[in-house]
C-alpha cells in the first residue's frame, strides 16, 4: 500500500523519497534536509525507508524472498514479535550501511535490509529445509532443490562480494544486505520460541504452532 501511494505520485516521487528514505549524512548530523523536505523527523526515516521502493522489480524481488523466509521465521517467534524482529533488523541494516559513509546525501529506501535479516535466522533455524531455486541458462531456467543453508551462505557471499566491487555513487546498497543479515542471526536467539531449537533437521522445517508442532 505504502508503494501504491508513492507510485501514485507521479514526478513527487523523489521528494517522496528524499523526505522519507534514509540519507546518511542527515541521520548522522552531516547534513540537514531543506524545510519543505522534511515530512518526518530524521530519525524515523530508517523506519518509513522501508516501505518504499524503487520499482515494481525492487518491490517485487523483496516481497519474493520475505513469502519463501517470512512465515518460518514468523511462526517462531510470533506475530507482534516478528514485528519488532522485522524492524530492528531494518534499523540494524541502515547503520550498517551509513556508517561507512556517513557523508553520503545518496537515500535509501527498501526492505531488502529487513527482509535479509529473516534469511540471517532462516540460516540458523532451518539450514536443513529445501528451497527450489531457479537457475537461468540462456532462453532455458532450470529449478532445483537445494538446503536452504546452501542457498543462504552461496547468497551472503554474493553479498560480500558485490559490496567489495561496488564503486561509489547509486546503486544497491550491499552494507545494508550485509549488516540485516548479520543482525537477524544474532537476534534469532533472543526472539525465538524457547523451544524451538537452531538447526533444526529437515523434518521439523516446516511451519510452527505455539508448541513446535508441524502444520
């Protein structure tokens, strides 16, 4: 809803997006956005980034991985708490990000930091589940089925990897996908269920009741 309501707004979509994503320079004191930009406190912007994109394939690839991750790492924890976890994670990927240039004026928007964050604990709760993953050859997309442990450390490596070859100016922001990561498996432990175990084996990867049962 949040992105229909920016896409609504025509040629205002990048006041939008100056005023409402994160600008590191701003966040850390380097810089001040003008008046007329400045729709919300500063300091609430990590929180209104995330639900803006930039574009329906942005908007789309996220929504993507948060349906396949999502409602595992919700079923732990439950549903107020996947909120929280889901936003600490963000909060945690804007830091992670803007500390590294904090004189940066380039904004941020996205849940690709939130949402990285549920892959983080998804890795540490059930490395062993199955994933089918799409691999284009060409014209021709072969699937496959593969843990979902794999999946996740072959992805955080691509992370790594892009943000070291990544030069300055616009562009994905790889810290971010980085930091979300490393604060979902750090976090997982305190948000879980008590009963739900890491690493679960891949019998137990599916969803969860309060109990820890299979549905």
């Amino acid at each position: 809803m949040a992105f229909l309501w920016q896409f609504s707004l025509g040629p205002r979509q990048e006041a939008a997006i100056y005023a409402l994503g994160v600008i590191p320079a701003v966040i850390l004191d380097h810089a001040q956005l003008v008046s007329e930009l400045e729709w919300v406190d500063p300091m609430l912007t990590p929180f209104t980034s995330m639900f803006l994109h930039g574009g329906f394939m942005h908007l789309g690839g996220n929504m993507l991985y948060l349906w396949i991750f999502g409602n595992n790492i919700e079923d732990v924890m439950g549903h107020g708490r996947f909120i929280v976890f889901y936003l600490v994670c963000g909060v945690a990927a804007v830091f992670a990000q803007a500390l590294p240039d904090p004189g940066s004026t380039i904004p941020m928007i996205g849940a690709s930091g939130a949402i990285s964050g549920v892959l983080g604990a998804y890795l540490l709760l059930f490395p062993h589940a199955r994933v089918l993953v799409a691999i284009p050859l060409g014209f021709y997309i072969h699937t496959m089925s593969l843990k979902a442990g794999i999946v996740l450390v072959v992805w955080f490596g691509m992370q790594i990897f892009s943000s070291l070859a990544a030069g300055d100016g616009p562009g994905v922001a790889w810290f971010a996908h980085i930091g979300g990561f490393v604060a979902g498996m750090a976090l997982i432990p305190i948000f879980k269920y008590p009963h739900v175990r890491l690493f679960a084996p891949a019998r137990t990867g599916g969803r969860w009741h309060r109990r820890g049962r299979r549905r």
